[in-house]
C-alpha cells in the first residue's frame, strides 16, 4: 500500500529545548523517502520515530545553519554502517559545497553506500522521477537557502457512470486504460484529469518571490514560523517569517493543509501560532508540528 506522509523528526530553530529536537522531517513518498534538514539528534529521533536508514532516498538540506545541517554526519555514517541497499542522492546549496564535505567526513567511517551530490545553484528541476518532478526556489536568508517542491506527474480518474454510459466493462476497462481508446470510444470520454499531489518545504526565510512559488497549489505546506506576529520586526531583520505571514501565505496559495513549524524558543504555548494562522484567514486543515508526530499527505 502506498504511504504519503511527513513524519516530524524535531521542530525547534536555532537550539534544541527539553521539548524539541533539532530540525528533520522524513516524508514517506510511496515506496521513497526524502529527509529534510537533519538537525543535531536527527539519528537518535528517527529510532524514536521508527524511521530507518533503509527510508533514506535522498537527503535535501535547505542551508547550512547548524540547526538544518549539524545531523548529517550522523545520517550519513548510519546510511552506511546499515549498507543501505540503494543509492542516496543528496541536494544542498552549492555555495556551501564546503560545509557538506566536511559534515560527510567528520571523521572516520567506511563508504559502503553510493552517496550522489547534488548541489543547488538557481531555481529549477533538481531530479524526474516516475514518482515525482523535484524543484528548487531560493529562499531570502542571510546565507543561501533553497526551498523544495515535489509535484507528482499528473493522472487519469476513471469515471464509472461514463464507462457504463458507453457499454465498456471487464477487461475492456483495463484496454481503454493502456491503448487509450475502444471502439471509437476515446480515454477522455471515460475518465477525467487527476491533478498529482504537490507537497511544498519552505523553510528559514524571509517573505520572497519563491516561498510563494513553493506554496502555490500545494496540498501540503511545510513552513516555518519561528516568530508570533508581534515580533515581526525581529523576523525580518534575521530572516524568518512570523505565524501570520506564513500562513497568509498558505491561504493566497490554496494550501490544503498547512504544518507551522521551526519555532523559536521564546515561545512556550504552541495555541497562539494556531490562534494567529487562524486569524491571517486560513481556513483548511492546520498541523502546529510536535516532535514526532506523523501528518498524512491530503488525499485527492
């Protein structure tokens, strides 16, 4: 059975608290896993998690602060020591090509897996798969940061009371499907457009072109919200987005459902974050993220 969804592997900015962990997020793609900016501790959270090496597909790391990046070491000398069976791919900004290499070899370890680096350096389509098409939007930090935005390859809905309208049953359905029409009967008359799922990762940055890029159309946005709205100022000046604006974005965009995290530890009540995206006008589904908790991807 295919699997969509994201689990939160930690959810704190800048420093970990008693309660939050470092940054990561896995998301389950049907049989892919992609893990988003391993923060210190990520390992210890995905045994906690029941997330394994094995899970790993690629790794994409949206910039090089320490709370994004400082597990990859970790994470790397696990997909190892576990001799993942399959290649990993690994996306990061390109100007801190620096600061990957010497994460990847921290110290000592033996390369039993193929780790394929894939450095980000302008917006654009990093990876195709049959699964789905991986692009990348720059983000507005005071280092350089990327977004990421999977978009799965649109379908076709079957539509029954079509097939029945035109007598085509059985086998026949499964015929019309592959060779695209029967009897003079043509696949769009029996079916109609499946839009594919599109799942958005935005993460340290200030509002810009490319957040809403990321978020237009998504049926699931992850985005941070390190500050409440009354301290926007302070937001802007270290380049990060307050509840209000994040979800403001998520509401112009069509967000479907909309996951707040990254938050700064200032800030002990998690309802206010709810209570301020409530009042910027979102109106779908909400997830203010916890440390390992499990969101599915909304269903089409």
């Amino acid at each position: 059975m295919s699997v969509r969804e994201l689990v939160v592997l930690g959810t704190a900015s800048q420093v970990p608290t008693r309660h939050r962990n470092h940054n990561g997020y896995l998301l389950r793609w049907d049989g892919q896993g992609i893990l988003f900016d391993p923060g210190e501790g990520t390992q210890r959270q995905m045994l906690r998690a029941g997330v394994a090496a094995h899970d790993i597909d690629r790794i994409c790391v949206t910039h090089f602060h320490g709370d994004h990046s400082l597990g990859l070491a970790g994470v790397i000398q696990r997909i190892n020591l576990d001799q993942v069976p399959h290649p990993v791919t690994a996306h990061y900004p390109a100007s801190g090509q620096h600061f990957f290499e010497r994460l990847r070899y921290a110290t000592a370890y033996r390369e039993t897996v193929e780790l394929a680096q894939a450095p980000v350096a302008a917006d654009g389509t990093l990876a195709v798969t049959d699964a789905y098409i991986l692009d990348a939007y720059r983000l507005s930090h005071p280092v350089e940061s990327y977004g990421y935005r999977l978009t799965e390859p649109d379908g076709r809905r079957i539509l029954p009371e079509r097939l029945a309208a035109h007598g085509i049953k059985g086998p026949d359905v499964g015929r019309i499907q592959r060779e695209g029409a029967l009897d003079g009967v043509t696949l769009d008359e029996v079916s109609e457009v499946r839009r594919g799922q599109r799942f958005a990762f935005v993460m340290d940055t200030r509002l810009c072109e490319g957040v809403h890029a990321l978020a237009e159309g998504a049926d699931m946005l992850v985005i941070e919200s390190t500050f409440l709205d009354e301290d926007v100022r302070l937001a802007t000046d270290h380049g990060h987005l307050t509840a209000g604006q994040a979800a403001a974005v998520a509401r112009d965009a069509g967000v479907r459902h909309l996951v707040l995290t990254h938050f700064s530890q200032r800030y002990s009540e998690p309802a206010e974050f709810e209570r301020q995206a409530r009042a910027a006008g979102f109106d779908g589904e909400l997830s203010i993220a916890q440390d390992l908790m499990r969101v599915p991807v909304p269903k089409r």
